[in-house]
C-alpha cells in the first residue's frame, strides 16, 4: 500500500530521531538486534525504518554483498517488503508505506522485495522481486532496470516467517548488476551505473530501506555472518578414518577468525582446518562460529558427526527350510555408532538390496550370504549360511459317519512313507483342536450336524503339511410320536412323527401305515403306539403316544368336584371326545355372574375368582364344541363345588 512519500535529506531529520552507529546509520523505527542484525520495520501499522552504511563505495570497484531478509509472518494482509539501495545522497533517506521508503529517492538504483499488489504500480500477484531507479516504483519496460519475477524461485510466499538470503553483485566490467535469492538468480541488468544514473559519480551509500502502512510485518535485516562447514563429497566417518572439515561460512565482509570445536576436546581457529582423526568411535557434535570484519561474532553452527562402528551381521529366517514354502529373510544386523543404510543379500544365486527381501522357495540345498554397510561408509564382515531344504509331509485321512453320542474315529494317512511324521493335529471344525502323537483319535461330538474336520501333520524335520479337510457327519434322532389324547370310538385320526429319516410305529394295529411319520390311525378303545425314529445309519429313538377312547363324538362334564389341594378332582374340566375344538365353556354363581370362561381343552375351574376361593354350592356351567365332522355340540347343567 502506498501512502505519503517522503524524500529526506542532509537537512531534515527522518521522522523521529536519526540514530548513528557505527558503521551504520539507522533512521525512523530501525533498530539494533544484534551485531550484525537489525529491524526495520515492527508488526505494526505505519512505520519506517532505514539503515545506511555511513562509508560510500565506488561502483568502479565490484562488489559482491551477501544478506539475510526477514520479510514477517503474515501473508494475505502483510506489508510492504524491503530494498536494497544505492544512492549518493545521504544517509538519512526514507519514505514510508507502498514504496517500501525508496518511492521517490532520486538518483538511486533499488533493489525491491515487494510483499504487497499495489494495483496503482502495475504490481504482480505474487511477492516479487524487480531492480528500480530513481525513486520510480511503477512497472513499466520504460522505468524498471529489470521487470519483476517471483521472489522466490518456487512462486511461493516469502512472508513465511524464514529467514531468506539476498546476494548482490555488481561487475563494473561487464556492468551487469545481478541478485540471488536462496542462492538463485533471479533479476539481473546490463547498466552504466556510474554514466546513467549517478551523473558520472561512482560513490554512493549503500543501504535498505521498509515500510508499512494499513498492512503490516515485522521487517529485518541482518549483514551475513553465516559459519557453516561440509564434508568432502567421497568422506567417509568410519572409525579410524581421518576427517576433513571444508570451511563454507559467508560474511558480507571479511572473516577475521574462525572458531572450530570438533566436540573431542580439541579446537582450531583458522578457516580450512587439517584432516582430524577421532581417538575413538561415537558421536561429535562439532561446532564452528566466525568472527566478522566488522566486530561481530555469529552464533553457533553445529553438525553431528559420526565416528561409525563396523556392523555386526545377523539374519534371521524360518527353520526348518521347507520344499514348497516361501521362506521369509530378516535383517537383525546391529552396529554401536552409525546406521546401517545398505544390505548385499546372496540367496540361492541372485542378489538383493532391501532389508527384507523376497520370500524365497528353494528347491534344494542352496546358501544364503549377507553383509552390510553404514552411511558412515562401514562395511560389515559377510555372514554366510547353507540351506537345507526338507520334504514337506503329505496326508490323508479316514472317517465315517456316527450317530450323535457315539465316538467318531479318524485314522490318519501319511502319504510319503519315506518322510517320517512326528506329530498329527485335528481340527473338528466347532473350536476344539487336539494335537497327538499317533495318527488315529476318536472324538465325541457335542451335538448333531455336519463338520468340517482338518487335518496336518508335521514331520520329523519340522516341515508341515498341506491341510486336508472331510466333512464328518453326526446324526442325531428324536423321535416324537405326538401328545397324548382322546379320540371317538370308531374316530379316525392322523398322527405326526417327527425327529429322524426312517419311521417304524408298533403295534401296527390300527394304523393305515407302520413305516411313515404320519399314519392314519382307527381305534375301537385305548391304545398306545411306540413310534422309533432312526437314520440310514442306525441311531434310533423312541416315544410313546397313548389315546383314551370314548363313545362320541361327546363332551363329557362330571357333576361334582373338590378343589382342596389334595391332587385328586382339584379342577372342574371336561372331557372332549372326537371334538376338533371347544368353542365356549363357562361357569356362572348363583346369581347368574359369570365367573370363568375358556376354551382350552386340558384346562379347568380351580373353585376361584380373582384368587378367592369360592363358596361350597351348586354352580350353572355351558359348554359348547365343534366335533371332526363340523357338527356342532352344546350342553350345559349344574355342578357341585364340595369343601
């Protein structure tokens, strides 16, 4: 956003108070952090902020400055950026919001990290960079020394709370003024600094400048002091090896001295220190800090080095090796110091490279070999074994059918008479397993049914067999002849077995049929049947239906009854012969209330009304039914209730 530019120079102070720190010079709400670091701009609304070398330099010499920016946290509505700026005017220069406190600083070159769309300036979507000259902020191929890119490379958002580095460099040969940003190109121009923009005169200040106005960010600089270290690309940290340490720190000036902690106790204080031998293996923490020309000392930086230890192989796989059955490898290598990044497996002839390889079927003996190496670069010994491979049992077995309560018995079968077999496992399909030593078991199964019985067996080697499974089938009777009843004399009736396969009724007397559940049966007094259900195998049981016949069809009521508790005559009920059903049987009192009804046939009067024992007397009862023909009976008389 832009808002209110302002142009000062030697004579007019900016904004507050100017600040002189040598060798900067800090205006508006810049301010120290550290040695070499500074905050232009806090997260906060309408501020300015500038810091200027106080020593000119001459674009007739190259220059090659390294920066670290800190452009804030806030993306969507954070503001405005940084620039980087050379003019010859003074060191108390700045303006405040959208023009990042270059807009208007004429002669000038600027170097702009633009976090916010100015829609007035022709600015891009995303945060860019673009190099700028006198004080004109607008993008145009008429005004920018070089257009705008993305800030950075990826077109990602610079406002990510990180810290970015930005490199300039200027070539007064070629007079190509070219940036980096995160060590990438990014704008660059071919221009005559000296001739075109600063009227012939190659000295300037160097500086940068921020601002924010109705959108914010917290805004920092810091001139680059920046230690690091690498290995040699083909290094090596396997114990006894010798390290070499290659200086890579970075200062916007020069490095005055270096301090190196190889995290053992010994030091060194120059840039590229001699080859450093580790008395024993483990893990260093080195730490190397600079000290810049400029007074300033960084902060640590540390990498953990690795003194490794040579692994120990160890592998692991199913035992016995089994004909037919994959075999799992597993890595279980350990090493003390270092990690184990690479393994060489041999496996019946062929190679592989992952910790676990394949699962493997041999076909015969055949070895196994493997050795291993650590990113450190430390190689195990190679661990060999040879493989034996075992036949694997085959077997089968006998069964057949029994009758519920009866033991099944299963003999066992082993197929490869040459391959001994240790032990013989059964699984009878409704939970239970038994394990034994001998090929043949009986088993008492708990119910009727069908069951799927497995089998497998392991040899002497320790080699298992293929499962076989067989249905064993249980059979189990219940014979059911039916309820016990009264029938007509003469009255023909259809009984129902049930509960088996196969039916035989005895005596055969009466009956349409003996070897079907459901004869027709034609009585001239009581008689009682034995119904026996089997199956083809056998497993027969038995039950007894009784009928008590009467002349009828006939509803038969007896005139008295005594319901004392004493088990004889305790209800008052009737007798139906030939009856297919009762329709209505009812008991009135004296006074003609009706005191319990029913249709059930087995059920009678127990001399109670709602749980009272009713009176000794004479009650009224009715009665009606419905016999096989459809005919219709009624009665109904007295009955004498004795206590």
């Amino acid at each position: 956003m832009k808002l209110l530019p302002l142009i000062l120079t030697l004579h007019v102070s900016f904004l507050v108070k100017a600040q002189v720190d040598n060798p900067y010079h800090l205006n508006g709400n810049a301010s120290q952090e550290s040695c070499n670091c500074y905050t232009l701009t806090q997260d906060q609304l309408y501020q300015s902020g500038s810091l200027w070398n106080i020593n000119k330099i001459s674009l007739n010499e190259p220059f090659d400055f390294k920066f670290n920016l800190f452009l804030g946290c806030a993306d969507g509505d954070g503001a405005d950026g940084i620039a980087f700026v050379l003019q010859p005017i003074s060191t108390s220069i700045g303006s405040d919001g959208g023009g990042l406190g270059y807009d208007g600083v004429t002669p000038s070159i600027g170097v702009l990290v633009d976090t916010w769309q100015n829609f007035e300036d022709n600015d891009p979507f995303e945060d860019h960079i673009a190099i700028h000259k006198n004080g004109i902020i607008d993008h145009s191929p008429l005004t920018d020394v070089a257009q705008p890119v993305t800030a950075l490379a990826s077109g990602g958002n610079i406002e990510d709370c990180q810290w970015h580095t930005l490199r300039v460099i200027w070539d007064p040969v070629t007079k190509l003024l070219s940036t980096q940003i995160d060590g990438v190109d990014r704008v660059s121009a071919t221009i005559d600094m000296v001739a075109e923009i600063f009227g012939g005169n190659p000295e300037v200040f160097w500086g940068f400048t921020a601002a924010t106005g109705g959108a914010k960010n917290l805004q920092k600089i810091c001139t680059s002091l920046n230690p690091g270290f690498s290995l040699p690309t083909d290094q090596t940290t396997c114990f006894p090896e010798a390290i070499t340490f290659i200086d890579s720190s970075t200062s916007f000036g020069t490095i005055e001295k270096w301090y190196w902690d190889f995290g053992d106790g010994t030091t060194y204080d120059q840039a590229n220190p001699p080859s450093h031998t580790y008395a024993q293996p483990g893990n260093y923490d080195v730490k190397l800090s600079i000290l810049g020309n400029n007074g300033c000392k960084s902060e640590d930086f540390v990498k953990r080095i690795v003194m490794g230890t040579k692994p120990e192989v160890k592998f692991v796989y199913e035992d016995p090796v089994c004909e037919e059955t994959p075999v799992n490898f597993l890595d279980a290598s350990t090493v003390e110091f270092g990690t184990i990044d690479k393994w060489h497996w041999t496996i019946d002839g062929n190679s592989y490279t992952d910790p676990q390889p394949p699962p493997i079927i041999f076909t015969g003996p055949s070895g196994v070999s493997l050795f291993v190496e650590t990113k450190e670069g430390c190689v195990s010994d190679v661990v060999s074994n040879n493989i034996t491979t075992y036949p694997k049992p085959a077997v089968d077995f006998q069964n057949s059918d029994v009758c519920f309560g009866k033991p099944a018995v299963f003999t066992g079968i082993n197929l490869k008479p040459a391959v001994g077999i240790n032990s013989w496992t059964w699984d009878f399909g409704n939970g239970v397993k038994r394990p034994g030593s001998t090929s043949q078991i009986q088993y008492v199964f708990p119910d009727g049914g069908e069951y799927n019985v497995q089998l497998t067996a392991v040899s002497d080697d320790g080699c298992l067999s293929s499962p076989v499974t067989k249905v064993q089938k249980v059979y189990k009777t219940h014979a059911f002849a039916g309820n016990d009843t009264i029938v007509a004399t003469g009255q023909t009736i259809q009984l129902n077995g049930s509960g088996g396969e196969l039916y035989k009724w005895t005596p055969a007397m009466g009956l349409s049929a003996d070897n079907i559940p459901n004869p027709l049966a034609t009585l001239q007094h009581d008689m009682q049947f034995v119904l026996t259900a089997s199956t083809q195998i056998g497993c027969a049981t038995t039950d007894t239906i009784r009928f008590k016949v009467y002349d009828g069809p006939a509803l038969y009521v007896p005139s008295a009854f005594s319901p004392n508790n004493d088990g004889k005559n305790d209800e008052f009920k009737f007798i139906a012969v030939g009856m297919k059903s009762v329709d209505l049987f009812q008991v009135f009192n004296r006074y003609g209330q009706l005191i319990y009804s029913s249709t059930e046939i087995m059920k009678g009067w127990d001399g109670k009304v709602f749980g009272i024992t009713q009176s000794a007397g004479t009650y009224v009862w009715m009665i009606k039914g419905t016999d096989l023909s459809g005919l219709s009976y009624f009665r109904k008389g007295t009955v004498t209730l004795v206590r």
